[in-house]
C-alpha cells in the first residue's frame, strides 16, 4: 500500500500535471471504483450507476485547481466547489498522459513483470482534459476508491477527521500519551494506526524501527522514554529520506509519469527477509503481527 511517501510524490506529480486542466470526459469503466458523498468506502461494495452517472456529469467541464493530501489520501479540488478523494489502498496507481502520448508500463513492480499500454485490463477510470492528455487510474485488487464530495460535506468525511497528526505535527510528549494508552500493543502496529500517526504502514514502520534499534515486536510498555525518543527522531529521518527518493516503488508503486521510485534500492530491513543486514551482516528475520509481517535485523535492534 502506498504511504505518504509515495502518495505526497504522486500529489506533486498530479500538481505539475494536472492543475489548471478543465475535464472533457470522464470514463468509468468499473463503476464501484467511484462514489458521491461523505460516507466511508467499504472494500465490498458494489455499483451504482445512478451515481456513477452524477459522478461524470457533475465532473464534466470543470477546472483542477489544487491537489492536496491527507495521510494516505489524496484531495482533488476542482470547480464546482467539489473534492475527488482519492484513496489508492493496496495497488491503485494514478498514471499521466501527454497529448498523443502512448503510455506503457509495468502492471506490477517485478523484474519480470510484463509491460502494458494504458488503457489495460485494471484501468478502471479515465480522466481526459480539454488540452487532449489523460489521467488514468489502475488498481489490481479493486480495494481503492474516487469518491466525490462537496466542499460542505469534506468534514463529514470520517477518515479525514480521524486520521492522527502528520508526522511533521508530532511530539515526543504526544507518543508518550499514546503509547501509555495502549501498553499491551506491539510498536510496529502502534505506528501503522493512522488514528496515531498518519501516513505509516508496513514498509516504513519497518524501516523507522530499524533506524531506532528497536524489533518490531516489542510492546510498550517495554519501551523506555530514550526508546520512544529514538523513534520520535527515526520517524522523520525516515519519511524524509524516502520522499526525497520519491517513495519506494516495491509491488505495484509507480510515479505519474509511469518510472519508479528510488528508495526501495536503500531498505535496510523491509522486503529483505533471509538477506544480510547491509550494516552487520545478520540475516534478516521475520515477525507476524496483526496479519502484517515485520522485517528486523536481531543484531542491530533490541
């Protein structure tokens, strides 16, 4: 699943792209990947073409004018006054088209993976502007969504207010509350609530962890005021790093312009399970929590 690594590298991508455009069409081509209104999204849902329909005519001849983010979702103003939230969950992908441009890529980020012209198979809604180039949206698994809402409704949009404070918001006194709130609970699930902290998932949990010297399984309670300050300062350095290396393109993570992201050439720990720890040579081991598998090094962290 994208985090906010990747989803604020595809925001700037949409922001040098699309800002300005007017809509000329819109293609729905999977109705129950788009929705009208404030109410959560569940990943079993089904179409609507009552609502399908609003969500194109309502959508038609209207101006992009800024791309925003929320932890993991992206915002879409446009005219009207109307919002297109965008949530990618596990592999959705927004990829941009030039003019006349033909667009080629990689349904999933694998080495042998092979390459397909956009419109393909899990492209499920297209966008074209007036200038004649085109927004795609793909998503494999189906779980992601475009949801359209008024300006009126954005704070009854629940994700939106639930969500905790970015990273860039946090303070080591705020972990410290919340980690004391939930004792029994291990730390790499602790940072993947994005009611905690939002925007961190499987990939940088690991990583932030890793950088703190501390195993992914640890519960805090265990955890000591100089352990929780070590993850205060690893969160940042982290997310910092992995944006300015535009996000780790590891699954089904591409830019929108269709290349990769760099940081996944850097992980020391995620993905890496059995490998050798770039910084003492430890194999790299393994922890299932929560239905999500934690990476660590058992030299580097305790």
């Amino acid at each position: 699943m994208p985090e906010f690594p990747e989803v604020e590298t595809i925001r700037k991508g949409l922001e040098r792209t699309i800002v300005g455009k007017k809509i000329s069409d819109v293609k729905v081509r999977l109705p129950k990947i788009v929705s009208m209104g404030p109410r959560t999204v569940s990943n079993i849902r089904n179409a609507h073409p009552a609502k399908t329909k609003l969500f194109r005519k309502l959508l038609l001849g209207q101006k992009i004018l800024s791309v925003k983010r929320r932890a993991k979702m992206l915002m879409i103003d446009v005219t009207g006054p109307l919002t297109i939230l965008v949530h990618l969950k596990m592999t959705g992908q927004l990829i941009f088209a030039k003019k006349g441009e033909r667009k080629i890529i990689k349904i999933l980020n694998l080495p042998n993976a092979r390459r397909e012209v956009l419109p393909h198979k899990h492209t499920h809604v297209i966008f074209r502007f007036s200038n004649g180039s085109r927004l795609y949206y793909n998503d494999m698994r189906q779980f992601g969504y475009l949801r359209l809402v008024t300006d009126k409704e954005l704070p009854a949009v629940r994700e939106l207010v639930e969500y905790g404070p970015e990273h860039g918001d946090l303070t080591l006194n705020y972990l410290l509350a919340k980690a004391k709130s939930r004792p029994k609970l291990a730390i790499k699930l602790f940072l993947m609530d994005p009611r905690i902290v939002a925007g961190i998932g499987n990939i940088y949990s690991d990583e932030i962890l890793y950088w703190a010297k501390i195993r992914p399984a640890r519960k805090l309670r265990s955890l000591s005021r100089g352990n929780m300050a070590a993850i205060f300062r690893a969160i940042p350095k982290v997310l910092r790093a992995a944006l300015q290396a535009q996000g780790s393109s590891v699954g089904d993570f591409f830019k929108v312009d269709g290349t990769e992201g760099r940081y996944g050439r850097v992980h020391m720990v995620y993905g890496r399970y059995g490998e050798r720890c770039r910084k003492c040579g430890s194999v790299i081991l393994s922890v299932k929590l929560g239905g999500r598998t934690g990476s660590y090094c058992p030299l580097c962290q305790k």
